[in-house]
C-alpha cells in the first residue's frame, strides 16, 4: 500500500506556495529504514499533528525536516530552499523535543539569549524577554536552569526554541511534564506564531492536545502515514478518531 | 548525499563462507620456504654474525607494516570521507589488524636482534621507534572501532582518526629523527646499507615477495570476515 | 532562489562572533562549575610533589628532570579538561540546539578549541609554577621563552584534543578511549616541547632549539587547519 502524501493546506493559506515539501523521504541506519517514504506538503499557517506509536520513525522525521539529518534518499525544501541548509535556511526553524536542549549550569536568561544571540537575533535582550514572558518564566529569568523542575524546564527550552521567531516549528512530545499552567502557555504561544504565518509540526501522544492547534492530522507506523485527516474548526469526532487509531495501529490513543 | 551500501546483499540469506582457502595456504608455505632458505640456504653475514637472518623476516615485516598496510589504512579512511563506501570501512578495519601483525612481527624480532647483537633489549633506533607509535596509534585506532556499535558511525568515525593519522606520520618520522639525530645511532643499524651479495639479495627478495603474500593472504580473509559480519549485522537490524 | 535575504531582524552568522560567543559560553559554563579546572589542577600539583618525591638529586640534576615532569603533566592535565567540552553539550541535547542554528560547523569547532585552549593555559599557570617551585629551578627571563612553548603546545593539543573529544563523545567509555587515541597525536608536540624546554633551562642559546620549535609551529598549523576541516565528519548526518 503506498503511503499517502499529506497535504496540509489551510483555509486562506497564502497562494506563494507550499512552505515545507518532503518527497520520498527515507532514512536508513544500517539495514533499518526508520523513515520508509514519506511525502508532505505543508503551506504557511498549517499545523499537523503526528501521532503513531513508539518506533514509527516520528522522531527521525521530525530531525530530517529540521535538517539535523540527511536524508538517504528523497528530497525536503523549506520556503524553496533545500534541506539540510544553509545558514539562512537553518534559521527559518525551531526544535523542540523531549530534551531540554539547555546547559544546566546556565541561568534560564543564558541559556535564551545564547540562542537568540546563534540565530543571529539583533536584539537578543529584548527578545529574550520577550518571549520569557510569553512563556511566562520570566520570573525565574536568573535562576539556573539545573535547579528548576522539569516543567519549568521543558518551558525554557520551548522558549529557546522560539526566540528567534522561526517559520517553521518542529515539536516532539513537548507538552511531557508540562502543568496546566505551561501547557496553557505554550498552546498560546504556538497559536500565535501559526497567526503569524509560521508552519508547525506537533509530535505528540495526546489526542487533546494535538488536536488543539492542529489544521491537519497523521498517524504514522513503521517509517510511513498509514492515514490522514482534515481537523475541522468546528469539531472533531474524537472517540472516532481513537477507534480508527486503535485499529490501525492495534495500541490506544490518549 | 546518501550512504553507498556495498556488495552486501539485502537477501535473507549470508554469503557463504568458502571452504578451504587456498591463497593463505599458499602464502603460508611461500613463507615458510622462505625461511627455511634463509636459515638453511643463505651465507652467514661475516660481520653481524647468524642472528643477522632475523634481518629476512624483520624488514620484510617492517616495510609491508609501515607502508603497505598503514598506507591501505590511511588511503581507505580518507577516501571512505569521500565516497562513503563500507568497503573502504571493512579495508581500512582489515588493513589495520593485519598491519598490527605485521609490526608486531618487527616489535619482537627488533629486541631479538637487538639483544643477540648488542645485548640490549631495546635501541632507540629512528625506525623501530616509529614502528612502536605506529603500533600505539593503530592500536588506538581499533581500540575506537570497538568503542562504537553502529557499523555507519563508526566506520564514519574510524575514517575521521584514520585521516589525522595519515597527517600524523611524517611529524612521528620527523621527531624521532631529530631526536635521533642528538644520538648519533649504532652504525650496523642500517641492514641495507652494507652491499649484499647475490644469494643473500635473493633470499630477501623471495623473503619480501613471501610476506607479501602472506600480507594480501591474511587481509583478503579478514576483509570477507568483516564482510560476512556486517552482512549479519544488517540482517539483524532490518 | 539564492543568495542572501536581507532581514531587518537577523543578522548573518559570523565565524568569528559565532566562535567566540562558544567559546564564553563554555567557559561561563566550567567557571560556574570548576569541576574539570579543580581536577586537572589538582593532579597537577599532586604529580608535580609525586615526581619531586621519588626523585634522587644526587643521581639526576633538576634541569634533565624537569622538562619531563612537566611535559608529563601538561599531558595528562590537559586530557582531563576536554571530556567536558562534549559532555556539557550532550548532557541535556543543547547539541542539536547549535547544530540546528545558523551557526557554522566550523564555528562550533573553533569556539570549543579557544575554550580548551584557555583551559589548558590556566592549569599551566599552575603546574608551571609548581615544577619551578618543587625543582626549583632558575627563573629569568627566559622563562617567556617557556611560556611561549607553552602557549604553542596548548593550541596543538586543544585541536586534536578537542576533535578527538567530538569524536569520543560518540562512543562508550569516552573518558578510556580519549586518552588512548590521542596520546599519539601528542608525541609530536610533547617531545619537541620537552626539547626545547631542556635548551632554554640549560641556559643555551634559543637557536639550539630551533628546530623543535620548527616542529612545534608546523604541527600547530597542519593540525588545526586539518581538525577544522575534518569536524564536521564528527556530526551526524
């Protein structure tokens, strides 16, 4: 069965073309295909949300699409440009993952404005607090980062991740260890950068949360999208959504 | 740019492994002739006495260490940061193991020499000093192979050491030579340097050809062992 | 679509801002740690007062001793701080946080190499003093001589060392295996080193000691030029 190539294209979605194309998309370790053809195509304003169980190769799709990865065959552009990048394409994306991606010995201020400051951000201090407050740790701007739960963590490093304003927003699982309180934040965050015209990709187990934000929804196991769907505004069938999940994928769906 | 995955198969089965290997048997009697020739067959060198036919296995093993399989090592690593094909991966690994053999050869007959000639286990010679961090080095060098389980990542990682290594042998060269060069050597040190006679020229030259034989013998098995694990390896993974 | 896009927010990445804010960035890191410099150093001293111990001066004179002991221990200091310069980055991931940014492989590289470089250079303010103390050594003015050496030996040891760390910090039991791949690659500066340390403490003239020096310097600039261009391999991709 060939994998289908997911399109996400929004309502009103800008006519200069797609943002994020992936085409054919394989990365193999060794003799393991962990991302086994995958297509997409997402223009400006979208948000997919991917769900699948664990091994499915979300994680690896979502280091090819930040350029982390090369891939072993198949081809991904970002705004034109192809990926892995250059310097200016490179800077067109953020990374959120379950690693706090931070240096625990740095003070949360640090830690935002060093990434602000390798994104070639002009004015890192303002920035820095900017988004500090939007994520609403501010308060805790000086407080090294080794000494903060693991929430407070988790949003330092959406923070770091966000600081530069990327268009195009990689997040895996990052609502893990987040209160209410964080969660909240983030989702607002988020919301306001898909305003704005930036592209996100959400990994997440949580059906909730995933379908919040998200314009477009895919599952994938075993390196490829076994489905697609459209999330309307309007509303979503999720216990149906869950049903088909579960039989596709023979696990449960939070 | 992508990975080139080699001649090993995506079958579900494993190349065979072939029976008896005729070349080794070959090479190990060519050797073993060679040898008996210069042990038996072979004048006695009036200066240096008997123990200089250490000398017929010595610098045959010396020369195919150093610059045979260091060589292989140093050109398939750079070239394996080209190309990015696991053959040179598996030539560098084998070259590296038959060359630790090879110059394990030279490490021993050296003292043996050494000793018999002068009664020290060790002279701080320029060439054997060499062959000693060589040795150091390509030990090392299998010491990371071992050290990292993915069969891409390391050979990506064994090819970056294998590089620098190769940059790395003219600076050892250079050092012990000067370092030398404060103590003037021991003047029969230099085994080429006397004028050999025909016989004797001979037995080194079937000597040489002998362990180069060996030499390819001992790297063609061990590049089809390599071969053979991968091909394994990847089965397992997939 | 190519060349560059101009934006009134971002600045183009530059290799040396880049390298140098790295750079800060680890050494703000083991300054608020000090855990890598209180060890090298404390190795240092112990080793120096070690050495000094077990040596007899009536049978060996402190000027054919020192360079060694020196050498010796600028050697094995020097391996303990580099572990760090990976594993600070590994830690939490903030690896893949450069990796993805603007900032240039090269970059990357050459900030870790300044940070090991001032490393190396101030548990040398320690373990230098220490030997001319424990041996006690003449001090004149041509200890700069020294301090030169020094400063050539810690720039070719913080380049391989640091590649060697990127590459060890890939593998099992990096701590083992750095030391084992490396201490090769230091046999070209620490003996040279040693060398013409060993001139310039016998009072002969510099020249003497020229071309370990030639060494020294050749070494520094094959070797640097070489860990630049190869440490992107370090990276997966």
């Amino acid at each position: 069965m060939q994998s289908p190539h997911v399109t996400a294209a929004p309502e009103g979605a800008s006519a200069s073309g797609p943002a994020l194309t992936a085409v054919a998309l394989v990365r193999a370790f060794g003799g393991r295909r962990a991302v086994n053809g995958v297509s997409l195509t997402l223009h400006t304003g979208a948000c997919l949300a991917l769900f699948g169980p664990n091994g499915a190769g979300k994680t690896t799709l979502l280091r090819l699409l930040g350029g982390l990865l090369k891939p072993t065959t198949g081809a991904t552009r970002l705004h034109g440009q192809p990926l892995p990048g250059d310097a200016e394409t490179r800077r067109l994306v953020g990374l959120i993952s379950h690693h706090a991606m931070l240096y625990p010995a740095l003070s949360v201020r640090e830690n935002v404005r060093f990434a602000a400051e390798c994104q070639g951000v002009i004015n890192a201090d303002d920035a820095t607090t900017r988004v500090l407050t939007q994520l609403r740790v501010l308060d805790r701007a000086d407080t090294a980062v080794r000494y903060l739960s693991r929430g407070l963590q988790q949003r330092v490093s959406i923070a770091r991740a966000l600081v530069h304003g990327p268009q195009l927003v990689l997040l895996d699982e990052p609502y893990t260890g987040l209160d209410e309180a964080g969660a909240q934040a983030l989702t607002d965050a988020l919301g306001a950068l898909k305003a704005n015209g930036a592209t996100l990709v959400l990994v997440t187990h949580n059906l909730s949360e995933g379908l919040a934000l998200a314009t477009h929804s895919a599952i994938m196991q075993r390196g490829t999208f076994v489905d697609e769907a459209l999330v309307s505004p309007s509303g979503f069938d999720v216990p149906g959504y869950q049903a088909k999940y579960r039989a596709l994928v023979h696990e449960g769906l939070a | 740019m992508s990975s080139v995955s080699s001649a090993v198969p995506r079958s579900a089965t494993l190349p065979e492994p072939k029976g008896f290997d005729a070349f080794l048997a070959i090479a190990i009697v060519a050797v073993i002739a060679a040898c008996a020739r210069a042990l038996f067959f072979t004048p006695i060198d009036a200066m240096l006495g008997a123990a200089q036919k250490i000398f017929y296995v010595h610098v045959p093993a010396a020369i195919i260490g150093l610059y045979f399989a260091c060589g292989l090592l140093f050109v398939s690593s750079i070239m394996y940061l080209w190309i990015k094909d696991e053959r040179l991966d598996r030539l560098a690994e084998s070259s590296a193991e038959v060359g630790l053999v090879f110059m394990g050869i030279v490490l021993v007959t050296g003292p043996v020499w050494a000793r018999t000639s002068w009664g020290t286990w060790w002279v701080w010679e320029a060439r054997i000093t060499s062959t000693l961090f060589l040795w150091l080095l390509v030990i090392g060098y299998l010491v990371l192979r071992s050290g990292v389980e993915s069969i891409e990542v390391r050979a990506r990682l064994s090819a970056v050491m294998g590089t620098l290594a190769a940059l790395l042998v003219p600076f050892i060269h250079l050092t012990v030579k000067l370092f030398r060069g404060m103590h003037p050597e021991p003047v029969v040190l230099a085994p080429e340097k006397p004028k050999m006679p025909p016989e004797m020229l001979l037995s080194f030259g079937l000597s040489m050809a002998a362990f180069l034989l060996l030499f390819f013998a001992l790297l063609r098995l061990r590049f089809r062992w390599a071969t053979l694990r991968d091909a394994r390896a990847a089965m397992e993974a997939a | 679509m190519s060349g560059s896009r101009l934006s009134t927010t971002h600045r183009a990445p530059s290799y040396l801002a880049d390298a140098w804010r790295i750079a800060r960035k680890d050494l703000l890191i083991e300054f608020r740690t000090r855990s890598a410099f209180l060890a090298a150093t404390v190795f240092a001293v112990l080793a120096v007062v070690i050495f000094r111990f077990t040596w007899d001066p009536t049978a060996i004179p402190a000027m054919d001793l020192a360079p060694g002991v020196l050498w010796v221990i600028f050697t094995f200091s020097g391996l303990l701080g580099l572990n760090r310069s990976f594993g600070l980055e590994l830690a939490e991931r903030a690896y893949d946080g450069l990796l993805a940014s603007q900032v240039s492989r090269e970059a990357i590289f050459t900030g870790k190499v300044i940070a090991n470089f001032v490393f190396v250079m101030c548990v040398q303010a320690v373990a230098l003093p220490a030997v001319a103390l424990f041996f006690d050594l003449p001090v004149g003015p041509s200890w700069w001589i020294i301090v030169g050496i020094v400063l050539l030996a810690s720039l070719g040891l913080s380049a391989v060392g640091t590649l060697f760390a990127a590459i060890a910090s890939n593998t099992r039991l990096a701590e083992l295996l750095l030391p084992m791949m490396t201490l090769p690659f230091f046999v070209p500066l620490v003996i040279p080193a040693a060398q013409a340390t060993a001139v310039v403490l016998r009072g002969q003239p510099i020249a003497d000691g020229m071309a370990w020096l030639k060494v020294l310097l050749a070494f520094d600039l094959v070797f640097v030029s070489a860990c630049i261009v190869v440490f992107p391999f370090t990276i997966e991709e």
